[in-house]
C-alpha cells in the first residue's frame, strides 16, 4: 500500500503513520533499526529496492530523504516536502517514508526526520550516491550510528576513496570494503592451509574505477607487512578486481577472476579450482553491513593506515 502526502509536514506524517497501523494492523513493533537514505530526486527507487529485500533480515524504519541533485541548474521551486508511506507489499518486511524535498525546505534534513525516527532504535545513514565531504558531522551523520558511503558511485572513485581517509570517523564505512567480504574470507582461507611459508611478493590487479582493487591491496599490505604491486587497468573490459597473486619460496597462488562470479584458483602442488565469487548486490552488501552496528575498526585501520601507505606503488596500466 502506498499512501501519498503532498505538500505535508513532519506532523502530518506521524498522525498518518498512526493511522495506518490502526486502520490496516501494520505495527512497527519488531523494527530493530532506522535506515536514513539520503538520495536525489529521480534517484531513489534502487536504493528503496535494495533496503526493501535487505529488510526481510533487518526489520526497520527505511526514511528516504530525496533533494535536488547538488550542483543542479534546475529553476528551485518553493519550500515543499512531498512524502509516500509504503507498507505491505511495497515495503518488504520494512515500512518506506519517502520525503520529496523541494527548495529550501531541504536545509535543515535533521529536522525533517527526528520525528520520524523509532524510539530506542539505533539509527543508520546511508549515501547511495554522492555523500557529504564529512559524513560523521553532515546533519544527518551526527545522528547516525553508522554511516555507509559508496565510493564507486562517485565521478572519480579513486579520488572518492582516498578523501574517505581524511573524513573518517568511527562508524563510518564504505560499499567499496563491504564488496572484499568474499576476497578476503577465500584468500584467508588458502593461508590457513599448508605449507606456512611466508608470502613474499604479492601482486593485485583490478579496474581503475574498482576502489575495492586499491583496499583489498592496501588490506593485504597492512596484514602481510608486506609491498603490494597494485595495478589499476582501464579499458572497456575492466571492470572489479581482477585477481590476487601470492608468492611464496614454493611457488606462486593465484586467485583470479576473468569471468563474471567465477574465480580460479591455483597453488603449487595442486589441481585447479573453479571457485563461486560474486560480485555483490546493493542488497548483499547493505545487509552485511546492517548485521553490525558498532564500528568496523578493521575498515578504519585500513582506510586510515594501510590506504597511505599502499600510494607510493600503485601503478595504471591498460587494459585490453
């Protein structure tokens, strides 16, 4: 069900959500969390679709804050605040306030959702696209207890990642680390194995607009204390992380993917692997991050420690 509010308030919002609940039986009870989504207008229906299917694991409250894009030559309109509730079928195991913020009305978005907020609920803030130059002292951050960005959807994802590194504040996080879950659990993995001889070169490849290529490298030097020849390609088949490469005194392992969520194994001694590695979803990586509310220190630490000192070997080459 979706029920729309034109020109409405805050107020107005909160007596239809009363309502509602009265009239249909949808009930916030269960909501373990508030999801703030601070999108652009025309810009919202991805983001509202992935916290949708991440709710039927994480029952919250989903507030989508849409304004016009920065930047925007577009006429402003008058101060106007547009909302939808979507419940039921429309809004998965969550119930969806989409305000539509026009004009000047957009200036102060703390106040436009504190009533909205759940009581005693932790709430997290997530930039599906283009994100505050300090998340965790932009209005909305400060109320936040994390606050998830996405440096691949920035015009210049590298630039994008490397201002994450002066920005940080704990709870703070980012898409382009969620999106290594996979590569770092495989590649802890075959080290766990037999022999225990120690790595001693390593080489990560991946597409220039990849920020994850460049913290699964920086990751990889801070916990194996050691150089990472990190390669950046571009090209019209660059896309991701391309592989990993491990050098040990007996031999080279060499995980890599060259087709999409298969990636190949190979170490001394032993057959090859075909390996199931997908490239993850908006809803993956929202849900993975929504199963902690504390901050990621590991994120934090490599983001803050190991991304500055990874600067000095990163290399761009091309790709094919």
């Amino acid at each position: 069900m979706i029920v729309d509010l034109p020109n409405t308030t805050t107020a107005k919002i909160s007596k239809a959500l009363v309502r509602i609940r009265e009239e249909g039986g949808a009930v916030a009870l269960g909501r373990v969390l508030t999801l703030i989504i601070a999108s652009t207008l025309g810009h919202e229906e991805e983001a509202i679709e992935a916290a949708n299917d991440a709710s039927r694991e994480h029952p919250m409250r989903v507030i989508v804050v849409s304004t016009q894009e920065p930047g925007s030559t577009a006429a402003t309109p008058d101060a106007r605040v547009d909302a939808e509730i979507r419940v039921g079928g429309d809004a998965g195991a969550s119930e969806v306030i989409v305000l539509r913020v026009y004009g000047d009305a957009a200036n102060d978005p703390e106040s436009l959702v504190t009533g909205l907020l759940l009581s005693d609920a932790p709430v997290v803030a997530w930039w599906p696209g283009t994100a505050p130059a300090v998340p965790g002292d932009s209005p909305l951050g400060r109320i936040a207890y994390r606050r998830i960005t996405d440096a691949s959807a920035q015009p210049d994802p590298q630039a994008a990642l490397h201002h994450l590194c002066g920005s940080y504040r704990p709870g703070d996080t980012d898409f382009a680390w969620t999106r290594l879950t996979l590569w770092r659990a495989q590649l802890a993995a075959v080290l766990d194995q037999p022999p225990y001889e120690p790595i001693i070169a390593i080489q990560v490849s991946g597409a220039a607009a990849s920020p994850s290529t460049t913290l699964l490298a920086a990751w990889l030097q801070m916990q194996l204390q050691i150089p990472v020849d990190c390669e950046l390609t571009t090209g019209p088949l660059a896309n991701g992380v391309h592989g990993v490469h491990l050098t040990r005194a007996s031999g080279t392992i060499s995980l890599e993917r060259e087709v999409p969520d298969i990636a190949t194994l190979s170490q001394p001694g032993q057959p090859v692997q075909d390996l199931t590695l997908k490239r993850r979803s908006l809803r993956d990586c929202l849900a993975d991050e929504l199963r902690r509310l504390d901050p990621d220190d590991l994120y934090g630490e490599v983001i803050t420690r190991g991304l500055p000192q990874l600067d000095d070997v990163v290399t761009q080459g091309t790709g094919v």
